[in-house]
C-alpha cells in the first residue's frame, strides 16, 4: 500500500489552517488533481466536527471519485479521514496541527491501497511525489490567506 508523510511549518495560525484543510468545497480551487467536491453531510457532536464528503481526483485518462468519512477531533486539533466508496480499498489520513508562535506545524499521513492493482503500482511510485504538490498547494494557500499574522 502507498503510504506517505510530510511535515510543514505554515505561516499562519492553526485554527486558520483546520478552517482551511475542512473546507473540502474550496478542493477544486486550488489542490492539484481535485476535479471537484461534495459535502454530504456536515455535523458537529461534542468534541467533534464529521463530514461526509465525495472528492473527484483525476489526471490525463484517470479520473475517479471516492466518499470519504472525515472526523475533526477539536481537543486532539486533528483529522482523521477514512474511504467509504469508490476506488479505494483502503484509505486512512490523518492531520496533526501544532501552533509554534506565529506558524503551524502540521503533519499529514496518508495509507492507501486502490481496488486496482496495477493503477497501484503506478501511484506507489509517484505518490510521494503527489503528495508534496498538494502540501506545497495547501501552505500557498494558507500563506496567500492568511500570511503575515
């Protein structure tokens, strides 16, 4: 299974930076190979935000879209997102946010496995790479946003 993991100083204030990963509708605006997006559901319980949502990924002939379940734990400042449908067979992600002064240290890892095993072997070898696009693609949206604190 793919798994990959990166780590990132932004400029900004952490409560921003959470605001910003859980607006899964502003997706398609500005991460790489987002197409689009759907909030099913959005609710808050206690300690928690979760959201059901559909994200449409494609690039060149590949396009597909999986429903994802995504838990913000607001004590823990974390996010926890897990597959529901679509052309996973496994999917786990998980956010950390930490606020250092005027910068947010957040990490992202990413677990997956596609149903598909040759589409597999294809993104085990590029997925890193993919992965640092999108990090690269949500601190300059952060820092566009909210930058100079």
């Amino acid at each position: 299974m793919p798994k990959a993991s990166v780590k990132r100083l932004i400029e900004c204030n952490k409560d921003q930076l959470i605001d910003l990963v859980l607006d899964i509708d502003k997706y398609p605006e500005f991460v790489p190979f987002c197409l689009g997006s759907k909030i099913y559901e959005k609710k808050n319980e206690d300690n928690l935000i979760l959201i059901i949502a559909d994200l449409t990924i494609g690039k060149g002939p590949f396009k597909d879209t999986y429903k994802s379940d995504v838990k913000f734990n607001k004590k823990e400042d974390s996010i926890y997102v897990t597959n529901l449908d679509g052309p996973l067979k496994h999917l786990e992600n998980k956010w950390h946010f930490k606020q250092i002064k005027n910068t947010t240290e957040v990490s992202f890892d990413v677990d997956f496995e596609l149903k598909n095993h040759f589409l597999n072997i294809i993104m085990t070898k590029s997925f890193q790479f993919g992965l640092d696009k999108i990090a690269d693609a949500f601190q300059k949206r952060a820092e566009s946003l909210f930058g100079n604190i």
